[in-house]
C-alpha cells in the first residue's frame, strides 16, 4: 500500500480531507487515493469530464466572477499544527511495516479483546438451519471488538481457546432487513474456534528500508525514511490548515447551477460503482440506506455538494489568479508521487482528460498554497 494511503500526503489529498472532490460523503473519488470506480470495472456511464476543458478548467464558468478571495500567500501556521511528534511518526512507520507482516496462527492462548480469529460455525433457529447462517467449513476471520455480527456473538468469543467447540446464543434484531424471517428470533450457533491470527511486522532495518521502500520513496535508510514521513506529515498538516484557512477567508457569491448538477450526477455515480462492487444494484444499496431513489439521494447529501462546489470554486478562483497551468509533465509527476507509477493511461481511458488535468491543477494549487505558508 502506497504511503500516500498511510498519510494523507501533501497536495490534493489534504484538499480531500476538507470535502474537495469527496463524493459528498460517498468515498473519495480522488486519482490519488483509489483506482477508480470505472477504472476497476464498473459499468456505471458517467462522463468526469463533459463539463470540463482539456487545461482542468469548468466550461463557460469564471470562478472569479463567483467568488471573492481572501489572503491566501504567506499564511502563518502555528507551531501546534506542524510540529510533528515522535510518536506521529512511529506510528506511520508502524502502519507502513504492517503492510509486509506476516501472520502467526496461534492455538496455545485464550482469546482477548482486539484478537483476528479464524472461526468456523452452523447457525439453526428453532433446530434448523438457515440460509447464510453456516461458514461451511472454510472459516472466516472475525476481529473482536471490529467485527459486526449480530447481538453479542463476537463478544461470547472472547476468553474461549482455538480447538474449542461451544454454542453462541444470540437474538436477531427485529427488524432484521437481510432476511425478515428471522427478525426477533433466537438463534444457536455452533461455533469452533480454528485459531487466532497474530501479524508480526518485519524488523526496520536499513536493508529493509532500501529493498521495500527504495523503488517507491526512494529511501535507503532508517533514518531517511523517519525524516520523509516527517516531512510528509507536516506537510500535510500545513496544508490543511492553510486551505481551512482560505476557505474560510473566501466568499463565495452563488454556485452554477451547472456545477451543483454535475455534482449531484456524480454522487449517485459513486454510489452506485459502490453497489456494483459489493454485487448489489444501486436501489438495493440506496433501499439498505432508507433512501427511496437517486433524488433523495441528492437531497440528502445537498449540503455536502454545495460545499464541495464552493470548494471547487475557491480552487479554480487561485489558478486563475496565479495563471496556473498543467503539463504533461506535472501530471506524470503527480501520479508518480500519489499513485506510484508515472503511467495514468487508465485513469485518462476512466475519467478523461479534462477530470485527470483538473486534479492536478487542484494540486498544484493547493502545493502554492502550502510553499508559500510560515511556519511560526
């Protein structure tokens, strides 16, 4: 997993954070963050780029003539949001090793809270079994205290050890939408604990660093990889307080009609390749929500649309200011450092030019912002 899914990076990323680009509320659409919801299959029709021009910029939309900029250069950062702790950094450096740890099955100790457990079990109501209630022998992992399953079940688990066989009692809700026969039903669950599975990250080392992380980071050292999560990190933290910053400052007259639309459009884009990846269609998804259709659905995320158009507006009102311009250039670089390949051929086949180009711009925008902070 790229560092940029560790550490919400620099650039773009940190704009995510404050709802530019989100979705409203439907998962980060961002090219850095993700595949893509087209990109990895979907086949939901949605063109990103029909409101947008090849430079990244909105069609026969001016964001000056919307919004009215506050300060935005040489914005002061106090010294609580970018100075980075020692402890933020191991913990990032934790979460990276934890990508190439390895896993243990361990069947000599009683389960504990926070516990990964392979469990295998048979689920009747009134002495028959049920469709969906069984693992059929080919286990499944539960996390205790992570894990959702019904009443108290994963809770029963706790204190038992791996080979044990016992009964989990447990009441379905009521109501239980997956499957309305059993709601408010008891239900015994014969349970046998496989074993628990305890991951142990590799030791960091210098060798470790230049083998695994080199190609991506371009760290060969122990202590250049604690320096660039540092960095990465203050960084981030500059950057969102800079852009709440200019939010906040900026005042936003209206927004187009146009935008609030496309917006609106994408939302339930995202929505339903979220369906579509969970095998499910986009009303049952919008149904298992209490949401009876894509113009509730709309309705319920207005708020966070129209923000998120604010946002675009005060972005784009930067570029044209500054004459902020994308090349190829910086769009290769951009993928490079927040996808790791400089090859974004897909994401342009998924999301189009003016979608990709517009992205970057952000970026670039938000990477002005950021350079020209003091740090107090």
């Amino acid at each position: 997993m790229s560092l940029t899914k560790k550490i919400t990076a620099l650039s773009l990323a940190a704009v995510l954070a404050a709802g530019l680009l989100a979705g409203c509320g439907s998962g980060s659409s961002s090219l850095a963050s993700s595949s893509g919801s087209a990109a990895s299959g979907s086949t939901t029709a949605f063109d990103y780029s029909a409101p947008l021009t090849d430079e990244g910029m909105w069609k026969d939309i001016k964001a000056l003539d919307y919004v009215t900029l506050g300060d935005y250069k040489g914005i002061s950062v106090p010294a609580d949001v970018h100075n980075i702790t020692d402890d933020a950094v191991q913990e990032q450096i934790d979460s990276i090793l934890s990508d190439y740890a390895t896993t243990n099955k361990v069947t000599d100790r009683a389960i504990k809270d926070g516990d990964t457990v392979n469990i295998d079990y048979v689920g009747k109501v009134d002495g028959k079994e049920f469709d969906g209630g069984s693992t059929n022998g080919s286990g499944t992992d539960v996390t205790i205290g992570t894990t959702q399953y019904i009443d108290d079940f994963i809770d029963q688990l706790v204190g038992h050890k791996p080979g044990d066989s016992f009964d989990v009692n447990v009441t379905f809700p009521d109501p239980y939408t997956s499957n309305t026969d059993l709601s408010g039903k008891d239900a015994v669950f014969a349970t046998t604990i496989n074993y628990i599975s305890e991951k142990v990250n590799p030791d960091l080392t210098d060798d470790f660093v230049k083998t695994n992380l080199e190609a991506t980071y371009g760290w060969t050292t122990v202590d250049e990889m604690k320096q660039g999560v540092r960095d990465r990190l203050q960084n981030n933290a500059v950057s969102q307080y800079v852009w709440e910053q200019v939010q906040s400052s900026a005042k936003v007259s209206e927004e187009p009609q146009a935008m609030l639309d496309y917006e609106g459009e994408r939302t339930v884009a995202e929505y339903q390749s979220m369906a579509e990846s969970y095998g499910m269609t986009l009303e049952s998804a919008l149904s298992s929500m209490g949401v009876a259709s894509t113009d509730e659905l709309k309705e319920k995320y207005a708020d966070d649309i129209k923000q998120t158009v604010q946002q675009m507006l005060i972005t784009q009102a930067i570029a044209e200011t500054e004459g902020l311009k994308v090349s190829e250039d910086d769009v290769a670089s951009y993928f490079k450092t927040y996808v790791g390949t400089e090859d974004y051929s897909s994401y342009l086949s998924t999301y189009g030019k003016g979608f990709v180009w517009m992205t970057v711009l952000y970026s670039k925008t938000l990477d002005l912002l950021t350079s020209s902070a003091v740090l107090a």
